[in-house]
C-alpha cells in the first residue's frame, strides 16, 4: 500500500513539473507563403527574461537586418503585491530568394541556466507576381508593376508625444499615427513599441476601433488612424531613447495599364476606373525614433515622507465612529485622487495606538483612461478593532507629492481623529459590522462555552478512514482530473498554435462584423468607406477560410477554390457577380443609396450561401 501512494504522488509530481516548465514559452513564426524577393519578418517571441538567443542558421533567404531584441513589460500592483510580466522579441527582416519550401530549424535561448529552444519555422516561397504577369503577356505590356517604395509619402506612420522634456515621474503621452491616402486594410505591428525606463499604461486597450480624422502634415492633406496611445511615466532622469517599431499594412492599389491605341476615345474608355484592375500590396512601415531629456526632482524641500507621486492630487481621510465600545470594529479609510502617476502610490504611512488591532488595509482602485492621460482615485481602508477602554488618538496622516503646475513639493494633512472607547460588555463577540472588511473580523469571545444539547455522531470501533474505499477514491480522482486537464490544455494549444484553423473558424465572425460596420456606413450614406468594407469583408472572408494571402486571391483563384470545395457553380457565378457589381457600383453614376441597399443584401446572402454549402 505504501508504494502504491509513493507510485500516485510522484506521478502528480512529474506531472506538475512538467505543466510549471511549460510555463517558458519561446515561439517563432514567420508568414507561411512568401513570393520571391518579397521582404517579411521572422519573429521569436520569449514570455521571460532570456539570453543567449541563439537563431537559426538562415541558408535560403537574404538577412537584410536582424536580428534586433526589443523587451516589453507590465507592472500590476494589487493589495500591496507587486506582479511583473516581461516579453523578449529577437526578429529578423528577410528577403526570399529561390522558389521552394524550406524550414528553419529552431532558436535558442538561455532561461535561468536552461536552454529553450523554439519550434521550427516553415517557409514557402513562390512566383512573384511580377514574373507570373511576365509569362502570361509580352514584355508585361497589358500590365504594370508596383513597388511599395511608391508609396512611402502615402502611407506611413509617426511616432508623436506631447512633451520631450518633462521631469522624472511626470505623464506623457506618446501615439503611434498611421497617415494615408490611399485604401489599406489590417494595420499589425510587427515589431511592438518598448519602453525601457517607463512605466506605460495603455490608454488603447479597452477600446473597440481606431480613432480616425484629418491632418494637414507637410502641406499634405492625410487621412490618420491611430493605432496605438500610451501614457509614459520615466522612472529614471537623464536622456531616454524609444525606439522605433515596424508595422505592416495592406493597400489596394491601381494596376497601371499602358495605351492600347492609338485612338484617344478608347483610351479613355479603357482607362476609366471601371475598367483598371486594382491589386492588394503589402507596405513594410518602420516609426520613427524619439529621444526624451527627463529632468530630476529638485532634492531641496523635499519631504521625508515623499514616495514617489508626481502630478495634481487630493487627499481625504474618512472615519465612520469615535465613539464605541471594547472589541467594536471602525473603518478608516484614505483616498488619493487626481491626475498624475496615482496608480504608482502604493502606501498611506499611518501610525495606530497600540493596543488597536489593525488589518491589512484593502486596496481599491479606478483608473481612468482617456486621450488626454491617466487619472483616478486609489482607496486604502482600515479595519481597526480598540481591544481596551479609554481615549486614543490617531495623529494626522501627511501626503506628499510634486505639483507639476508650481514646480514645488506639496504636502495634504489629514484631520486628527481622538477615539473614545467604553468597556466593553461581552457582548460584541458575535457582532456582524458593517465595513467591507468584516470578513476579516476574528472570533474573540471564546470564554464561554455554551451548553450543547445535540449528542455526538458515533462510529464503530476499527473503522478508519484511511484504507477506505473512500480515501482511494479521494486520493486517485484528483491526480485523474489532473491528467485530462493536462491533455485538454495540450490539445488545445495545438489547435490554437494552428493559424490556419483559426482564421478558418473566425472567418464568417469577422466577415459579419465589417458587414454590420458596412451597413452603418449605408445608414450614414457614406459611399466610399460602404463599398471599401464590404469588398474587404468579400475578399476577406475566403482569405480567411481558405488560408489564401489576399495578395493571391483573383477572380480565377476564387472560382478555382470554391469549386474544389465543392460549392455550388451558380453559387461560385454569384459570389463573383457580386464583387463586380461592388465595384462597379462604386463609380457608377446614379442613386447610390438603392445601388447600396442592393449590394449590401447581395453580399449577406451570399456569405451565407457560401457557408451553408460547406457545411
């Protein structure tokens, strides 16, 4: 029996070990299908603090930089515990070469003495769609090529902030401006911004779309989204650089197309935008860098109380009695409230009589976000029991903090509260109070013990608990449970590590969503924005479900993949009807609210078509 138990309890502790060493996660992913001469990224993401990296030995593609390590933390501070999480990115810009498919073998990395080595990346690289349009015509006379070099004064993105030379503790603002003027879709940042030297709080993170509008830049009139807003507070003086982050985006751009004659009537029938082809690129976008000068804290007259807080703040204290008996219960609380780094004060210094017994204070906070910053309130509240008669005094308690407005320290005082307390009569020990915290309340009155008329529970002589059938089923069902959530959790993480399936079960979800947006834009009759999302929302959708770059899709890959589904070719000639009357809808002239009506029911309906015959 003793080895059986031994047997079980090392099992669950291989088991355990085994769950707690996966914890280390070090990834690497690149695009699955590249074209030749293409640049992209091949990126290892490290969920702890790592060195050592170690990439892979990259024979078939070009390393144009790379690799370049960037780090990104958060900081969460609840009930006085500090918790810290921390993301490595080691990426690499390549540039594919020769046709085929090829795989990267795994990275490594050191974590505290153990070497964790990435899962292997595979890479296919086909045709450039250059050389494609070469075979298909002469000297790629009835085509054009697009280089995404043609777009940098169209598209691009800022790196802004509100102050470059504020001081050690102060707010400010940085956000990432994407500028365009011509149609893109699905902004990704492909190298994420860090802040080493702050501590950032994400002013974006609860927000559902971007914020977007106009912006005269460099005499230039732009269409701006921001994609990303942080408020930054330096924890350190001296000069701090953040670096740049790189982004993609898609674009959809007008093929050019040359003369066809020699006759101006048809060239300028040919070259109606009816008749233009227009092709999906991928534009690499890199922010710029941004060097912020932070200034010390002066060192004269500050307080000895001073903790850190810098901004505008308020100071209040609370106390809901000072009068009451022996073994009774006060709440005292303390809220600090203002705009600054609020969520950074992690302590109220307050000093008790002795013969109080004082809790662990319970700490609230709310936190407000918005364009302009952080703000809030933080709460600390005490739960004090007197335990002897007599008169007390709480002396007043001092918060101190730096006003930004008149460049000096300020300290708030709160009031002096003189606590009163009667004998008490016994009677308190069963007493329910009314503060948030009387879960913590003790039992105190234990010096009587009742008369108890309920008679024991009897049991027979030689009957134990352990060795029963009941102590095996105890022992052995927990260790089984833990096993089948060990097994789920590995399934599962492999379906979600397939990017494929993913995007195949997301793809009718997001395909709705841009068309419950595209139908907004039809109740505000804005044309252009109606027919951009509901085409996005087409194309999409079977790049999405069928796991086909956007760059690929055409009106032959459309027809060629459905009907290797198996969908219906009256389905397939709708589908493509669609597209086509979207675009033709577009720039033809007339009643554009009924030929937006007409479009949008087409493209519901057919959506839905398409996934009720692939079921």
């Amino acid at each position: 029996m003793k080895k059986f138990i031994l047997t079980i309890l090392s099992l669950s502790f291989l088991i355990t070990t085994t769950v707690i060493g996966q914890n280390v996660q070090f990834t690497g992913s690149a695009k699955n299908v590249v074209r030749t001469g293409e640049r992209f990224n091949l990126i290892y993401k490290l969920n702890a603090e790592g060195s050592n990296f170690r990439g892979p030995d990259i024979k078939n593609f070009n390393v144009l930089t790379g690799p370049h390590t960037s780090q990104s933390s958060s900081v969460q501070i609840i009930n006085g515990k500090v918790s810290r999480s921390v993301e490595y990115t080691f990426s690499y810009v390549l540039s594919a070469g020769e046709e085929g498919i090829f795989e990267l073998q795994p990275a490594q990395v050191n974590v505290d003495g153990t070497i964790y080595k990435s899962n292997p990346v595979k890479i296919q690289v086909v045709k450039s769609a250059n050389q494609q349009g070469q075979q298909g015509s002469q000297g790629n006379k009835q085509g054009g090529t697009t280089s995404t070099d043609n777009f940098k004064d169209d598209v691009f993105i800022r790196a802004v902030v509100n102050k470059r030379n504020p001081m050690q503790g102060e707010q400010i603002v940085i956000t990432y401006k994407l500028y365009y003027r011509i149609n893109i879709s699905a902004p990704e940042f492909t190298k994420e911004p860090s802040f080493k030297g702050f501590w950032k709080n994400d002013l974006m993170k609860d927000r559902q779309s971007y914020v977007q509008y106009t912006e005269n830049y460099k005499g230039q009139q732009y269409n701006v989204a921001e994609l990303r807003k942080f408020a930054l507070f330096p924890q350190r003086s001296g000069k701090i650089v953040i670096e740049g982050a790189d982004a993609i985006c898609q674009a959809q751009v007008k093929a050019k197309t040359q003369q066809r004659s020699r006759d101006p009537f048809f060239d300028n029938f040919f070259n109606d935008p009816f008749f233009n082809r227009y092709q999906t690129v991928e534009i690499p976008l890199s922010t710029n860098s941004i060097t912020i000068n932070i200034s010390p804290l002066p060192t004269s007259n500050r307080p000895g109380d001073f903790s850190g807080a810098v901004g505008n703040f308020n100071f209040n204290a609370s106390i809901d009695k000072t009068e009451l008996k022996a073994n009774e219960a006060i709440n005292l609380k303390f809220t600090v409230s203002g705009t600054g780094n609020v969520e950074l004060v992690d302590k109220i210094n307050v000093t008790f009589p002795p013969d109080f017994e004082v809790y662990d204070p319970k700490i609230s906070k709310n936190i407000n976000t918005s364009g302009n910053g952080v703000s809030g309130r933080k709460t600390f509240e005490y739960l004090i029991i007197p335990r002897t008669q007599g008169e007390f005094k709480i002396n007043p308690v001092k918060f101190s903090f730096f006003d930004l407005k008149k460049k000096s320290y300020v300290t708030l005082t709160s009031p002096e509260y003189i606590i009163n307390v009667a004998k008490g009569d016994g009677s308190q020990a069963d007493v329910a109070y009314s503060g948030i915290n009387q879960a913590d309340i003790k039992y105190i009155g234990s010096d009587i013990r009742h008369i108890k008329t309920k008679g024991k529970q009897l049991k027979l002589i030689g009957s134990f608990f352990f060795g029963s059938t009941l102590f095996y089923v105890l022992l052995i069902v927990p260790i089984a449970l833990f096993i089948l959530f060990v097994i789920f959790m590995k399934n599962e993480l492999k379906k979600r590590s397939n990017i494929a399936l993913m995007r195949n079960r997301k793809a009718t979800k997001v395909a709705k969503k841009r068309m419950k947006q595209a139908h907004l834009f039809l109740k505000e009759n804005k044309k252009d924005e109606f027919y951009v999302e509901v085409s996005q929302a087409l194309w999409g959708y079977l790049s999405d479900k069928f796991s086909i770059p956007i760059a690929n899709l055409s009106m032959e890959t459309v027809n060629e993949t459905l009907t290797n589904k198996g969908v219906k070719e009256e389905t397939i000639s709708q589908f493509i009807e669609t597209l086509n009357n979207c675009e033709f809808a577009r720039f033809a002239p007339g009643d554009s609210s009924s030929k937006m009506e007409n479009i949008y029911n087409e493209s519901v309906n057919i959506i839905s078509l398409i996934e009720n015959e692939l079921k």
